[in-house]
C-alpha cells in the first residue's frame, strides 16, 4: 500500500515552486502602491536595530563603572544611574519605532493586498467559460482566502521581521568585530553551521509548503462542493461516502502540513542548542584568555541576539516561502490567458434619417444597428436577428467531435427548436452563437457578419438567454430582475415580470418587489427562480432569445401560465429553443433533431410527423429523450 507522501504525490504531482526568487521579486514590486511608507518603514527599522544594539552595547560601560577605581561613590552612582537613564531612553525609542513601523508596514500590506485582489478579480471577469469549466469554485475560493492570508502575513510581518532581523545581525557583526576580533572567529564557524544547515532545511519546506497549499485548496473546494450538494447527499444516503473522501482528502492535507511544519520547527530549536554550545565555547574561551569582564559581557550578549537573529531569519524565511507558494499560484491566476477578442462590429444606438440612412445617436431609440469601420469608412447595419450557421465543426477537447457539419438559419423573427438526447450537442450550438467558446470550423454570421468579428460584449448584449440552471444573486427580486438591463426603471422590470407571469407571485412575497433574495434564491420554489430569470431576459429585450430549457424546471401548470408571456416575449424576435417537452416546440418555424452531433432530420412540426422518423418516435412517445 502506497504512504501518504506516495498518495499526496500521485494526486498533485511535484508542486514545488518553479521559481520563489521571481515571484518574491513580483510580489515586492508592489510596494509601488505605497512606497513613501516603506521608505520611512525602513528609516524607523534602522531606528529600531539601531537602538536595540547600542543598548546592549552600553552593557560594557556599565559594568566598568561598577569596576572603576578613582572617583567616589556618589560620582561612580551619578555615572551607573545615567548609563542607565540612557539604556532606558534608548529602548523606548526602540518601541516608539517599532510601534511605527508595524502601523506603517500594516497599512502597506492593506493597499496591496486589496490591489492583489482587484487584479484577480478583474482577471477572472475576462477569463474565457472554458477556464471555470476546469477549475471547482472552491479551488478558485482558495486563491483569496488561503493564498492570500499566507501573503498578507508575509506582508504585514514576515518581511518586516526580515528585515529587523538582517539589519540587526550586520550590526551584531560590526559590535562583535569592534568588541573582539579573536572571540567572533567562534561566532563565524556558528554561522557557517547555520547556513548549511538551513540550506538543506529551507528546500525541503518549500516544497512542502507548496504541497500544504495545493492540499488545502482541493479540500476547500471539496467542502464547497459538498455544502450546495447536500440536499442531494441526503437524498442519495453517501453521508458515509461523503465523509470517507474528506477524511482522505483531509489525511492528505494532514501529512502535507505536517511536513511542511516538521521542517519549520525544527530550525528553533538546532538554533537554541547551537546557541547555548558557543556560548559556553565562548564563556570558556574568555575565561581561560583572562578577557576584560566587560567585553565579555556584553560580547556573550550579542552572542545570544546572534542566534536570536538567525533564527528569526529562518523562521521568516519559512513563513515566506508559504507564503510565496500562494503568491505563485494567485500570479498564475493573474497571468492566465485572457479570452480573446478579436472583434471590431460594436452595436451602436441608431435612428433613421429621412432618406432611410442609418444615423448613429444617443438617444434611446429602442433601435440598434451594427457599426463596421472599413478603410472605405463606416457602415451600419441593421440589427435584425438574422443567425446562420454554414458547416460548423467543434469539439470541446481533441478528438472528440461534439459537432459534425452544422449547417441551419434563422431568419429575423423565426422560432427554432432543437430536440434531441442529451449529449447530442443542442446547448453547444447555443455556446457558440454567444461565443462562449469558438468555432474550429466553418462560419456563423449575424445579420451577415461572421461573428467573430463582433466584440463579445456587443454581440452578447444583444443575446438573451434563460437557461436550465437559474442563478440568483444576492439582493431584491426588483435587483435580479434588473440584472437583465442595469439601467433599466422599475416600472421596466414590473412590466417584465408581468410579460413572464411573474408578477402575481412575486406581489404576494412578503415586501414584494423588494423582498430579499439569500442563497441563490433558496427562499423561493425552482418554478419562481425559473420565472424571475424569464422576467431578467425579458428586461434586457434582445432581437434574440436563447431559451435552454427554460421551462424545464417549471411544473405543467406553471408552464401553461407562462406559455402566453413567453409568445409575448418571443413576438418579433429570432428565437432558439432547447427543450425536452416537445409540447412547447410545436409551434416553432423549424424544428432540428439532433443525435451524436449532426442534424438527422429538420422541418416543421407536421413536416417532421409525416417523416415518421426520429421525432415522429419521440412525438408519439415511441422513444424517450434522455
């Protein structure tokens, strides 16, 4: 049976980080956002070093006026008690800086990690469908909760421990140096130790950290997954299966933290024995050398804040390293390919000059039409609604061809349908009329344009859709409904409810309109969420209406009270319908069968009866769509 390392390893692959120095170079370039306070950060650290040196340093002088001979008591007391008025001044200068520089280092971490957020969130806005489709939402979740909480502790303490740190331990050096040059030749043979010593360590945890983090989001994602699926983990009974593979998932996170923490902590405490055995080494060394008391006070001193130092270097170096393990992974996130877009066809506002020419205007017409620069000048053309496909191909992956030689039209205003069995490919012709993903062969065009030549946003902000799985957002009914056209009144979108029939119901919520709407719209049936999402397509009155199985979720008796507000929806517009129940196709201008990606049999309803083919067997009931 293979150990929780092999598991791990056969489950991530080698997740050590490609390159840290690059991404920690990266991740300083930031400090851009606020650069003035670092400058004055760093001044107050040196402050802080500083001070916390020439204290230890004022050790010497005060053990050597406890031993100076030739004045009086009260002069040698005068001497020991301003020694020390000064060693305390000087510590709390020390704290005064130290305070500071923690406040300013804190709102610099703040700054970045907000534009880090914003840069990810952005990012994510132009990401092509493709890139969700391969990535669980609690994977996603990870990179700003997880990664980024490694980061903001790096920012706002390892970094500046880091520098206090190596900033203190060349001073250290320097006063050990001026103290005694024989003595820090022991100190150097310590660091060399050291060095060695974390060298090996430090490789070991990056690795592990990037393991740790890679763990910890396939298990937040798990959670997430399993928490909007729990109605159908109960209804199934896989509690029990359910708690096996988190108990898996959480071992595998388990050993890989583990690790990671092994070789955190074992640095502490090799640095504290190493510690105490050059410190006796010195001790003995001192003595046996009849050294001057004081030096050999203050330098056993530095000895300790010596160790002290590295130390902290290796254990923020540790926290850095996890820290940068999410950082590679957000920047990865950030650098991921955007979705592309070509396109040059913007949809303008248009009204009609007195010779029928097409005008560009501000004004809200309820007319559009499509703006072409050429290098012979600008052209308008008419939005109709006008979709055509001329023998597409496409495949989500290689080798697995999910259309073959699509060849169909919709003329301005028709209603075309598409049955068929699941798998067949009626939601992918919907995916590449609004350019979800593109074709790899043959054209579409749109009112005569290849729609690849239309900019995405423009070409989708003349789609509407209703698909089969409704997504709520967080807000009123009045909010969701808008989602369809932002600026649309409120008087637009009581207007659409009623064209969805929803506005009966939605009246009889507890604040109407203004009722708030939590967990996707949990509080209301599947028929509602389906209704409300009608209505947010109705708002947006598009020239074309992609309905995927709009009305699958909604009971019979639902469907008949909206079937009237859905013929007035469709009236005067291109419409492309995907829908099981072959009741609400019957009056469609052209109906396409699909089966493994081809269109077997088009035609009318009575057209395709008289085929007594595929439909006819689905019509009648011979067959069922699966």
């Amino acid at each position: 049976m293979r150990g929780p390392q092999g598991a791990i390893a056969a489950k991530m692959g080698d997740q050590k980080s490609k390159n840290p120095l690059k991404t920690f170079i990266r991740l300083l370039s930031y400090y851009k956002e606020c650069r003035w306070q670092l400058i004055i950060a760093l001044i107050f650290i040196l402050i802080y070093s500083a001070g916390v040196l020439a204290a230890s340093f004022l050790l010497k002088p005060l053990v050597e006026v406890l031993k100076q001979t030739g004045i009086t008591p009260d002069e040698k007391y005068a001497k020991y008690i301003a020694l020390l008025i000064a060693m305390a001044a000087i510590y709390a200068l020390s704290f005064v800086a130290n305070y500071t520089l923690n406040r300013l280092m804190l709102g610099c971490s703040v700054k970045i990690l907000c534009k880090l957020r914003i840069e990810m969130f952005n990012h994510m806005q132009s990401l092509p469908l493709s890139y969700f489709d391969k990535h669980p939402h609690g994977e996603l979740m990870s990179y700003y909760t997880n990664d980024i909480d490694a980061i903001r502790e790096m920012l706002h303490r390892s970094i500046t421990q880091l520098i206090i740190s190596v900033v203190s331990f060349v001073g250290i050096i320097i006063f050990m140096l001026v103290l005694s040059p024989s003595l820090f030749l022991i100190v150097l043979v310590m660091g060399v130790a050291v060095y060695f010593i974390a060298k090996i360590i430090g490789i070991r945890s990056s690795k592990n950290y990037a393991l740790q983090q890679k763990a910890l989001s396939k298990v937040n994602g798990y959670i997430e997954e399993m928490m909007a699926g729990q109605n159908i983990v109960k209804a199934f009974n896989h509690e029990e299966q359910v708690r096996e593979k988190f108990d898996e998932m959480n071992e595998d996170l388990q050993t890989a933290a583990t690790r990671a923490n092994i070789y955190t902590n074992v640095m502490g405490p090799i640095m504290n024995n190493l510690s105490h055995i050059f410190y006796a080494i010195t001790t003995t060394v001192g003595v046996i050398a009849a050294m001057n008391g004081a030096v050999l006070i203050a330098f056993l001193q530095y000895i300790r804040q010596f160790a002290e130092r590295i130390s902290q270097i290796s254990e923020q170096y540790n926290f850095i390293l996890m820290a940068l393990a999410g950082a590679e992974r957000v920047f990865e996130l950030i650098d991921e390919a955007p979705e592309v877009d070509d396109g040059t066809v913007t949809l303008v506002r248009a009204k009609y000059a007195a010779d029928g020419s097409i005008l560009e205007t501000e004004e809200n017409t309820e007319k559009w039409a499509w703006k072409n620069v050429t290098p012979l000048g600008v052209e308008y053309i008419p939005l109709k609604g006008d979709v055509r496909f001329f023998n597409v191909n496409f495949s989500y992956v290689p080798d697995k061809q999910v259309l073959n030689d699509i060849s169909l039209y919709a003329k301005e205003g028709q209603k075309i349908a598409f049955v068929g069995s699941t798998g067949a490919g009626k939601t992918t012709i919907t995916n590449l009329i609004n350019r979800f993903y593109d074709v790899e062969e043959g054209v579409i065009t749109y009112d005569g344009i290849d729609i690849k030549k239309i900019k995405k946003s423009d070409l989708r902000r003349s789609l509407g859709m209703v698909l089969q799985e409704t997504h709520l957002f967080s807000g009123t009914v009045m909010d969701n409904i808008r989602y369809g056209r932002l600026d649309a009144t409120d008087e637009e979108c009581v207007a659409a409810a009623k064209i969805a029939n929803a506005d009966y119901f939605i009246s009889h919520l507890p604040e109407g309109y203004n009722t708030q709407l939590i967990a996707d719209g949990s509080n209301l049936s599947q028929g509602q969420r389906q209704l409300i999402s009608i209505a947010r397509a109705a708002v947006s009155d598009p020239p074309v209406l992609i309905l995927d199985e709009a009305t699958s979720s909604i009971d019979t008796r639902t469907e008949k009270l909206i079937e009237k507000g859905m013929d007035g929806l469709m009236e005067g517009r291109t419409v492309f319908v995907i829908a099981h129940r072959l009741s609400t196709v019957r009056n469609s201008n052209a109906i396409m069968v699909l089966e493994g990606g081809r269109i077997i049999e088009r035609g009318d309803h009575e057209d395709l009866l008289r085929q007594k083919g595929k439909y006819y067997s689905l019509y009648t009931g011979m067959t069922e769509l699966t």
